[in-house]
C-alpha cells in the first residue's frame, strides 16, 4: 500500500487521532467530516487535496489551528461563531453527520428563509474583515509550510494539480476562490428590497431564491434546473424578473408582482463563472467530474444534466434521486457569463473592495494591489489589508480551539 494511500473519506485516516488529540473528538471529527464526508466536500476539495490532508501530521496540524487563535485577524474570524445562523448550521451539519437521511438539511435550508437582513451583514463583515484576512495571511501560509515538512510527499500531487488547473499555489486558489464566494453573498445591492438604503447580495439570495423559497427537496431541485437553463443572451431578463425564452427553448413567464428578483446581484456569479471559464480546469473534463465545462459556459450551447446531477444527488434524499435525475437527464444546462456589463439593472451591485490580488503561478514573486475602488466590470478580487501583526509567528501551546469548527461551517454555508 502506498505511503500516501490514505484518504479523508477513509473510516480513520492517519491524521485523525493526533489532531483529535489536539484539537478535541468534536472539532477534529467536524473538520474531517465536512472536508472528507459531507455532500459538499467534492465542492471544496480534490483527491489530491483530500490525500495530502489524511496523510498529514495531525499533531503539526491540530497545532497551526490553535495558534491561529492567536492572531488578531483570526480572533476576528472566530467571532463569527456567535451568529446564530452560524451556530444552527453547525448544529444541522453535526445531526446530518450522524444520520443518513436529509432532514437536517431540509430544516437548514427551511431556516434560511426566516434569516435577517442584520445577520447577513454581521456574517459579511465578519467574513470579510476576519476570515479572509486570516486565511490569506495565516491559515493557509502555515499549511504551505506543513504541506513541504510533516506530510512525507503525499501532497506533491496536490501542489502540482493547483498550478497546471488553476495558475496558483494552494494558497493563492484558495484565497482566490474565497474572494470570489464573497463577491457572491458579500456584494452590496442599491437599492435594497425595500426600495431605499443597501444590502448584501447574499440576503437577496435568500429572498428571492427558489431553493430558499420551496418547502420541499423536490421542489427546490426543480427550482435549481429552471436556474440552470438560462441562455447567455436571456440571463438579464432572468435576473430582473421579466420573461424569457430557457435553453430548451421553452417561455418562462415573469414572476409575479411583489416577487423579489436578484437584479445586479448576478454580477458577482457572472465573474465567479468567468475565472472558471479562465482556467486550465475548464478544459480537462477528468478534472471536472466529468462535465464539459467550455460547452456549459460557451454561448449557445449547453451539456446534458445527467452529468451535472451526478454532483447534487448527494445533496436529495434517497426517495427523490431517480425521479429528479430523469428530469435532469431530459434537460439541457447552461451557466451564462460575460452577460452583466451589459445589462441595465434595477437595483445595480458594487463587489466587495478587496485590496490584494493572488499573485499567478506564472507571475510567482508579484502582487497586484488594487486601487481600493473595486470596478464593477474587473474580475480582480482582492481580501482587506492585514497588519504585520497579523503575520507574526505565534505561540503553539495547545490550548484547544474552535477554528476547525469556523473553517468547516464557512464552508459549508458558503
């Protein structure tokens, strides 16, 4: 057996004892749990990734959690674990861990749609000012050192595939795609709903999403094809609520009056679209689960569901998978981008202003700093400043800590 065999989905890969030794049971099987086990681990890990980690010195690693601690920015960061909407999706994931139904996750999703618009901004800023900043400046650079001292060679794979797919270290695709999710839910919408003052676009999301809004999974599984069929060339009419034509060439009539539409906050899913587009990873198939990702984003075209479903069924219940994979295998998916410049939107979003841009594989050595005024039609995304404070090596005494636990429900809410 090879020396790097050991994966995270394993029943108790090596890494698993000595950090629960360090970190505790609870917080050391959470992490393992979401990053080896969870529906959504395929979303935030690869094999490589997954076999780097298993395989990892779990004492070294427990040990980086906990000084982490200790750092201003990620003191920050830990403060998110006093948002309720943060405690009651850990307390649904913990549930779901220990049960093979789908109920925790149907009571999550069921919350979401009671969540306040003061909660989304608490998380936001939060996330922004906090986690980011942690994760750029200290999480992941200790991994980086741990990666190339207390793992053997099991993560040299992992190392090589983040360069050739992405055009970053670990360290820099992670922070990217961190940027990223939070140009998603962190946006700033103007107007809000309400028609006067901002909000996040995370909390239109929630209000006007067909996934919050049904009851049921089948439903909100149907909610999630109709999203999934929009054309290049009808995503503004999609996202403003009017009428359009989907990919199977089918009238989708406008929403009803008073019915929250996302308008300008597609924007940010739109520059999400476009960096995977950008990457090496769109054209390797093997790499991507098996989906044609050029003809899934590529105007006037669209792949076929079937291999799309294969990466949400983990996310149904056992009692809906074949009847919604057949209405997945019967429709054509398309994920439109390079749309929302030219659209005119009602209520317009402005990107988080970051202030750091990764620096590419092929531009190693270089940071692109940006001009602190985030341009809307600009991929770039960058995380806030952060001290030299924040970069000062730390003490390691083991003390026990909840950062496994912030990782992890980051993650899965995002």
């Amino acid at each position: 057996m090879s020396a790097c065999s050991a994966a995270l989905s394993d029943s108790n890969p090596p890494v698993l004892e000595p950090l629960r030794a360090v970190i505790g049971d609870d917080y050391a099987n959470l992490l393992v749990g979401v990053l080896g086990n969870s529906a959504t681990s395929k979303f935030l890990i690869s094999n490589a990734g997954s076999s780097c980690l298993a395989n990892m010195n779990g004492t070294s690693l427990g040990q980086v959690m906990v000084s982490s601690t200790s750092v201003d920015t990620c003191i920050n960061a830990l403060e998110l674990l006093n948002v309720p909407l943060v405690q009651y999706a850990l307390g649904n994931f913990s549930v779901s861990l220990s049960s093979s139904d789908n109920e925790a996750k149907d009571s999550f999703i069921d919350g979401l749609g009671l969540v306040e618009e003061g909660e989304i901004e608490q998380i936001c800023s939060l996330y922004v000012n906090g986690f980011v900043p942690c994760l750029r400046a200290q999480l992941l650079p200790s991994l980086a050192t741990l990666r190339s001292t207390a793992v053997n060679g099991c993560c040299a794979a992992w190392e090589s595939e983040s360069v050739s797919l992405f055009d970053y270290s670990i360290t820099g695709q992670y922070t990217k795609m961190a940027q990223l999710i939070g140009d998603v839910f962190c946006a700033t919408q103007t107007p809000a709903l309400n028609g006067t003052s901002s909000q996040r676009c995370g909390y239109t999301f929630l209000q006007s999403s067909g996934e919050v809004a049904n009851t049921t999974s089948a439903n909100r599984a149907a909610a999630l094809l109709k999203d999934l069929q929009v054309p290049t060339d009808q995503a503004s009419l999609q996202a403003e609520g009017e009428a359009y034509t989907n990919t199977n060439g089918d009238i989708i009539e406008a929403v009803a009056s008073g019915q929250y539409t996302t308008s300008g906050c597609v924007v940010a899913l739109d520059r999400f679209a476009t960096w995977v587009d950008g990457l090496s990873l769109a054209d390797n198939s093997s790499k991507s689960y098996g989906i044609d990702l050029q003809s899934l984003f590529a105007f006037g075209k669209c792949v076929n569901g079937a291999a799309v479903f294969s990466l949400i069924q983990d996310f149904l219940p056992g009692s809906i998978v074949n009847v919604v994979s057949a209405y997945f295998s019967n429709a054509c998916l398309h994920v439109p981008l390079k749309y929302a410049d030219g659209c005119s939107f009602s209520r317009p979003a402005s990107l988080v202003d970051w202030n750091y841009e990764p620096a590419h594989a092929s531009q190693a050595g270089s940071e692109e700093q940006a001009d602190g005024t985030s341009a809307i039609n600009s991929i770039n995304t960058v995380p806030p400043n952060v001290t030299a404070d924040s970069n000062a090596v730390v003490s390691t005494t083991v003390h026990g800590t909840p950062f496994a636990v912030l990782f992890s429900v980051v993650c899965l809410m995002w």
